[in-house]
C-alpha cells in the first residue's frame, strides 16, 4: 500500500492514503446513502469527477473485509470532509451500509485519483446527463465550475421520483432538471429524453458542451446523440478496478490513438480517466 503523501506520475493531483473518520451516514432516497469522512488531505486535493478508493468495512485490528476497496466518485470536498453518494450495488457497498461504518469509525481510504471534469471551452452552454453513480461527480462539478444558472443545466434521471437523492443534497448552482421512467418527477422518459427535449427546445441553436456519468448505455446514448448535433461530449467511465491506482490494469479502455507515455492504445480508467473526451476513445 501507498505511504501517506505519496504521489504517483501518472495521476493528475497527487494522492494520499489516510485513515478517514466517518462522520456522518443516512439514506438520502430509496436508493441513495450519504457518507461523510473527515479526511482534511483528501478533501483540499480533491476536483470534480475525481473518485476515492475505500475499505467497504471499518479498521478492526488493521483487518477488514472484503479485502479489496471500492472506488466512489466524490459528491462534495470541504471543511476538511469529502461526501460520497453511494448505493448498494454488491457485496462491497452492502458490508459498507451495513457494518459500523457509523460516526467516529475508522476507515482506511486512498484519493483523490483519477482525471477529473473541466469546462469545455467555447460553448454557449454545460450540459450534463447524471444517473446511478454519475450523480455525484456531476453535482460536484457544478458546485465547483457553474457561475450562472443560466447557461449551466444538470439532469438527473431515475426510475422513479423515490429513487432520486433529496433536493438538498443535489442542490448545486445549475438548473437543476430531473426526469424519471415513470414521470413522477420532471420529464417522463430517460435523461436522454430529456437531453432530447432540451435541445430542440430551450437550447435550440446554442452550442452545448455535453457530459455524461453513469450507465454505459446512457452514456453512449449521449455520445451519438452528441455526434449527431456536432457537440463536444465528454463521459466518466466505470470499471471493475482493484488497485485504482493504475498497476493492476483490471479497468482497461482502448483509446484511438498510442498513449503518450505507454506506446500503447490502451487506457487504464482509473488514472487515464475516469474522466474522457469520446474522441479519445475506441468505438464511441
């Protein structure tokens, strides 16, 4: 395991392992939890679409199970605290909802890794598709780069209006859209609909930066989608990945083009993204 404060070549900001406290848990829908750490050397590194690595258990005795982390985009870093909106997904979220991951406990955590969101540059407008576990790095996004609620839009899509996070822990400076399956909340359809929606109406003529975090199918939705409307696009990848760190090679991507430090077309997502343009990658 990495020592405190060491950094790594490859990532975009250095990054540290510490033993993060927990200092804040709840359910924030049917779906979504809320977890706060205190982790002041994580917190101050931390950009948006970045994502920590963390032991689903609390430390007993330097032990927990199961043995690998799990990577969770980051929601919010500030006041020394980081905030991750998680659901339980498998094994590893299940053991970290339901252990003693309660306030004061102990956890073994690694971050901030990976590449994170920035602005595109030359656009009228931002606009952002999040679902499942792309809510939260988008949300961090906008608090951090929106200046004005006109020009920035986030949708945020789900099943239902139950299984989408409480307005307050989403609220960002954006317009904030919401589109469900069912139409209980916002715009009956799925956050394409509604990326749909948004450019033939409201934005119509504008040029809109896209980004997109969450499902796969969604996110290669709003790429062709993106295509089709000559708009830049940018998506957050999710992999499988062990390490997060870039040794283990478990989260490759094919790129188009030879990778500059490597030679080779590959990608790993957890240190070459999660973040990508879909030009640089293969099939999108």
């Amino acid at each position: 395991m990495l020592a405190m404060n060491e950094s790594c070549s490859t990532c975009a900001v250095p990054f540290v392992q510490a033993q993060a406290v927990v200092t804040h848990q709840e359910a924030v829908s049917s779906r979504y939890f809320l977890l706060r750490l205190r982790c002041e050397a994580i917190a101050t590194r931390a950009v948006p679409g970045q994502f920590v690595m963390i032991a689903c258990a609390p430390d007993f005795h330097g032990a927990s199970e199961p043995l690998l982390p799990r990577p969770l985009a980051i929601l919010d870093a500030r006041d020394g605290q980081i905030e991750l909106l998680y659901f339980v997904s498998g094994y590893g979220t299940a053991v970290l909802r339901h252990t003693g991951m309660q306030p004061g406990a102990s956890v073994r955590i690694i971050g901030p890794l990976g590449r994170g969101f920035e602005p595109l540059p030359h656009v009228d407008v931002h606009l952002a598709l999040g679902g499942g576990s792309g809510v939260a790095p988008l949300v961090f996004f906008f608090r951090r780069y929106a200046e004005s609620a006109k020009n920035w839009h986030l949708v945020l899509a789900a099943r239902s209006a139950d299984q989408l996070a409480r307005e307050d822990v989403v609220k960002n400076p954006g317009r904030l859209h919401r589109a469900t399956d069912d139409g209980s909340a916002g715009i009956q359809g799925t956050a394409i609909d509604a990326l749909k929606v948004l450019l033939s109406g409201e934005l119509k003529g504008k040029r809109a930066a896209v980004y997109a975090a969450g499902p796969e199918a969604m996110m290669f939705a709003a790429a062709k989608l993106s295509r089709q409307f000559n708009l830049p696009c940018v998506v957050s990848l999710e992999q499988r990945m062990a390490c997060g760190v870039g040794v283990c090679r478990a989260c490759i991507v094919d790129g188009v083009t030879p990778h500059k430090k490597t030679g080779l077309m590959r990608r790993t997502v957890c240190q070459d993204g999660p973040v990508f343009d879909i030009n640089e990658l293969a099939g999108w």
